[in-house]
C-alpha cells in the first residue's frame, strides 16, 4: 500500500506542526508527527476499520481529539486529503 499526499493535506499537516512548535514546544510537534506516523502505520494495515463519511468513500482516522484525517482508498494507494482541526466548523470541510 502506498500513501499519497495531497498538497492541501501536506499544508495542513506543516500548518499543524507549525502552530504546536510556536504556541507550545518542539516536544509537543514531535509528539504529534509520531502520532500521525503511528496512526498511518495502522491505516496501512487496516483501513477497513475506519469509518466512512456518509457511506461515500472518504473515510476518516482521528489522530488525537484535535485532529482527524480524512482520505480516499483507491486500488493500492490512500490518497490523504485533510489533517482536520476538529474544533473548525464542520460545514466547512470540503470533500
């Protein structure tokens, strides 16, 4: 399996990064890019137990309470698409 990132996935996912090593520490961003790391591990192994978004085919991973990815599986490839911040207004959430 292969994962792919989109460019707005990898922005927002730098984007996160950034805000955690201003506003708290290098400790907290380093925490989280394991988190993300250990939850794409999990995804490759088994994205079949992930939710999907209104039965269509994004489906979504929390990484912690603060942010959700929301991705596409096609053929061999999961094709990233958001690192959502979970407290944004939904409605607002483009898939």
């Amino acid at each position: 399996m292969q994962i792919i990132w989109t460019d707005n996935a990898r922005f927002e996912y730098f984007q996160n990064l950034e805000y955690l090593e201003r506003k708290w520490s290098i400790k907290i961003a380093a925490k989280f890019m394991n988190e993300v790391d250990e939850k794409l591990e999990l995804l490759i192994s088994n994205f079949f137990t992930f939710p999907k978004i209104n039965e269509g085919p994004i489906q979504k991973l929390m990484i912690n309470k603060h942010i959700t990815i929301f991705y596409l599986v096609e053929g061999k490839k999961f094709i990233l698409l958001h690192f959502w911040k979970n407290y944004q207004n939904p409605e607002k959430l483009a898939l």
